[in-house]
C-alpha cells in the first residue's frame, strides 16, 4: 500500500521527494504524486511534509 497525497494541502515545496528512498515521489503541476507500485510505505515523507498533507 502506498502513501496518500493530499492535493488541496500540498504546497509543492519537494521536501517529501528529497527524503524517499526509493524515489517513489514527484512532482506534478507543483504537487506531489506517489508511484503506488514504487512506493515502499516507509513514512519517511509523511514526517518530512510540512504541511501534514501525507498520511498512510
């Protein structure tokens, strides 16, 4: 299972994308979007997202 964006609260600052591992996030149109079959659901961008727009 993978990590949930939420878009509306996103603020496309990249920090989520910097700390993957695995290189599961992106950036799209200035906000985040999670590769479902990469992503490991470690957590590491859930604490990373200043925001709190990523959950499990």
């Amino acid at each position: 299972m993978a990590v949930k964006i939420d878009k509306p609260t996103c603020i496309g600052c990249g920090a989520c994308v910097d700390v993957c591992p695995v290189q599961a996030l992106s950036m799209v149109d200035d906000k985040a979007v999670v590769d479902e079959a990469t992503c490991i659901d470690c957590g590491a961008c859930i604490s990373a997202c200043p925001v709190s727009a990523i959950s499990e």
